[in-house]
C-alpha cells in the first residue's frame, strides 16, 4: 500500500522570545502579538499558506506559548482542521536520550524530522512567525520546480544602507546564489533573504542530520545550512518579491507596519479579496461612534465605544475611548479603556491597559529631537491620574 504523502508542507517557525518587543512580549510569544485591529503577527504567514493551497501547517513554539496554541486551536479559523494534514502545534518535546529546547531554527526542524516524514513530502516550506507580509508561496514553488533546484530562498530588495541587517544573497543573471553573508558589514548586494525557503526535503533531511551532529554549529539555518549548502555547490536560486514585506521585531517596526494599514499607497492590501487574511475573532457587538466622537483616516474594530477624539490610529475590539480623549497616530490594542482627558500619541499601548484621566501618553516627534521614540504600555498595566509616559519610555 502507497504511504500518503503531501507534496510540500511548510513548517512555521513561532517560537522566538520577540525581546526586542520588550514589555509586548513579556507574557505573549512575538507570533501572537496584536496587528491591524483584529489580527495577530501569525495570521499573515498562515493565511499565506492557505491562499497558496497548503493545507499542511507544523507551527514550532518554544517562548510563552500558552496564548498562542489556544489561538491557533484546531486551525479552523484558516481551515486548517483537517484529518490529514492542517495545523500542528510543535513544541520541543522530551526523547529517550535528552531533552532539549530549540537550540536554533535549524535544530527546531531537525527535533521535527517524525512529523515532517509522517506526510512524506517532496518539498518542505519554512518560514518566520514575526513578519507582515502577503505572498502566493505557489509561485515559488513553481519557480523551485523550474529551475530544479535543491534550496530557493525568497528575497527582497532593500536600501544598500539597511542591507546589513540582513543575509543578503549575490546572484548570477539566471537568479542563481553565487554568495551569501549573513549580516555583512559592508554589503555588496541589496538582496535580502526574507527567511522563507524551500527545500527539497530528501535534501534537507541529510543536512540537518549533519548539521547536528557537529559540536561547533550554532545550528542556525542562516549560519549554518544556507553557507554549508552552497559550499557544497548545491543547486540554490533566490526567488524575488516585490511586494510588501516587513520585520515586526521592533517598537519602531512594529508601529510603522499597523501605521502603514492607514496609507492607501503602502502596498499592504489588507482588505484584498483574493488573498483574504483569515484570523480567530470572536462574536464583538458593532462599534457605538457616539455625536462627540471625531474619528479621521483611522481603523476601529468591532466591539468598541468611541466617545473622543481618533486620527491616524489602530483600535482593536472592545476599547473604550471615553470623551475629551485625543489618540493619534497611535496603536490600541484590544480591551483597553482611556479615561476622560487622556491625550495619547506616538504610543503603542497593549491589551487590558486602563489610561487614567488626563495622564499623557508620548508626544510628536519634532518636539523632542534625538531623543524622540514610541511611547509603550505594556500588558494589563494601568496608567494613574495625570501621570505622564515620555517619548520613548516604556511602562
């Protein structure tokens, strides 16, 4: 009897402690962070799976996984709570030898080899829980088929000055890796690897096996497997996108991808039809916009009462944004309530937060120079009467 088998799966890196995130990621894996008003990080590369027609998910969790699995549940909200296949919730987990955490993106997938076997699949997809983004992974794996490759990476074109933040790739003119560094210090490439590839997994297995088994790898798939493999002279292409793509691993990166929801030219699409971003939202009541409200180029979710003032700004579920308040250019994050006379701008303020009266959150750019940033209050923290959060602090 022929075993079943998946053609390619994709397997979701999620486990990452987001510390740069700081107060946001205290109780919350870095995936299950808020987003647009009603989603969370992880609903963009899981929806890109679904739209590309891969209906096999392994999601890798490690730091405060608690409220991701129960986000992410049985998959149904992505349709992925299937009898073979869908969502799989993958820890670390103890074996018969040791027991270990993920010592690195390689060695997550390696501790992961039974699962991926159990579909038998020709081509595995892995890919970050940290990033926006919106992208038909069929398309590249049909570039993967065309060009017979053992390993595509899907790259991204970047400023020359920012290219040091990233693995950036060197290509011939047939988009075939000649050179890859990790985090170079004086890049000769904008090609910026996004951290989604594709492996043909007979491939990828044997390297991983050998990978760790080497005492002096830092089992890392930037570090490690991409330069092992092209040293090896393996077939590598980078696969090219043109489309919006962003890095939330930053106060400052996070608030300008919600901000960028709010310019018609950013390139986000979020409200595309034809690669619809699925999430898990519970039942809300319609949002109440009472006469006193003033609410201008600005997202409110459902389930909210808006009494004041709202301009260029993100307001999840269930806020309550009572009279006299001004929030601009700012994120709030679901269940929140600002008390009457609360001016927030500049700020990123997270879930369950009470914003006492008249307390003053951030404050516009120009006024403070160098020395300017987003304001943050993190997770179920309350802001007392007349207190004031400067730019840049974190509460």
């Amino acid at each position: 009897m022929l075993k079943r088998r998946k053609e390619c799966i994709a397997m979701l890196l999620a486990g990452g402690q987001g510390s740069r995130l700081k107060v946001l990621t205290e109780e919350t894996a870095k995936p299950a962070v808020p987003f647009g008003g009603k989603y969370r990080i992880i609903d963009f590369p899981l929806s890109n799976c679904v739209n590309s027609g891969i209906d096999t998910v392994g999601i890798l969790t490690q730091y405060q996984p608690l409220e991701l699995n129960n986000y992410i549940g049985s998959g149904k909200p992505w349709g992925l709570n299937r009898s073979f296949g869908g969502a799989h919730i993958l820890p670390p987990y103890s074996k018969s030898e040791k027991s270990e955490w993920y010592k690195g993106t390689a060695n997550a997938i390696y501790q992961n080899i039974p699962f991926i076997d159990l579909f038998n699949p020709e081509y595995v997809l892995i890919l970050s829980g940290d990033h926006i983004y919106k992208m038909d992974y069929s398309k590249m794996l049909d570039f993967h088929k065309e060009n017979k490759a053992d390993c595509s990476i899907a790259v991204i074109d970047v400023p020359i000055e920012e290219a040091s933040r990233f693995g950036i790739m060197t290509t011939d003119e047939n988009n075939k890796i000649v050179k890859f560094e990790e985090k170079p210090k004086n890049p000769t490439s904008t090609k910026a690897s996004m951290g989604i590839y594709i492996f043909n997994w007979k491939i990828l297995k044997d390297y991983l096996i050998d990978d760790e088994e080497n005492e002096n790898s830092s089992n890392d798939f930037g570090k490690d497997i991409i330069p092992k493999l092209l040293s090896d002279k393996k077939e590598m292409f980078a696969y090219s996108f043109d489309g919006y793509w962003k890095d939330v691993g930053t106060i400052k990166s996070l608030w300008e991808s919600n901000m960028d929801l709010l310019d018609p030219n950013s390139g986000i699409a979020i409200k595309d039809k034809k690669q619809k971003i699925f999430a898990r939202n519970y039942a809300q009541p319609p949002s109440f916009v009472a006469k006193s409200a003033d609410i201008e180029n600005s997202y409110v979710a459902e389930g909210c009462l808006i009494k004041g003032k709202v301009k260029n700004s993100i307001i999840f579920t269930g806020c309550v944004i009572d009279e006299n308040v001004s929030v601009c250019d700012s994120v709030v994050m679901p269940n929140t309530h600002i008390l009457s006379g609360a001016d927030i701008k500049y700020s990123i303020i997270g879930e369950n937060v009470i914003i006492g009266q008249n307390a003053r959150i951030g404050d516009s750019p120009e006024n403070y120079g160098d020395n300017w940033g987003i304001s943050v209050v993190g997770k179920d923290k309350s802001i007392e009467v007349n207190q004031v959060v400067k730019p840049d602090e974190i509460i």
